[in-house]
C-alpha cells in the first residue's frame, strides 16, 4: 500500500491519497488536485507542471 499527504506537495489540505500502487497513487493524485485546488495548479508554469509528477513520487510513501 502507498499513500501520500497532499499537503506534502504544498497544499493547505488534509486530504490523504491512497493506491495498492505507485501508478494509482500517482493517477489519484493528480485528479484530487486538478478538482480540489484547480486555481492553484492553472497558475502552475510548464516547468512546474513538469515537475509535479516527480514531486509525488518523492513524497508518497510505502505503508505497512
């Protein structure tokens, strides 16, 4: 199981995501964020864009 905290990638929430997968994770966690903090993410260049992915890959983590 893998989790991560959306407020690991800097949001103001509480939200946990969880998947049996990184992938899923991943995949969850980027549609929490475009629906749940749409604002914050459309004022996101291209690089930071970029970014994001790798951000939730370093911050998820392998849970028990």
């Amino acid at each position: 199981m893998f989790e991560l905290k959306c407020r690991d990638l800097g949001m103001d929430c509480t939200d946990v995501i969880k998947g049996t997968t990184l992938e899923e994770v991943k995949k969850k966690s980027m549609e929490h964020v475009n629906k749940a903090h749409a604002t914050k993410m459309k004022a996101m260049t291209p690089v930071q864009l970029a970014g994001f992915d790798k951000l939730i890959e370093t911050k998820t983590k392998k849970t028990p």
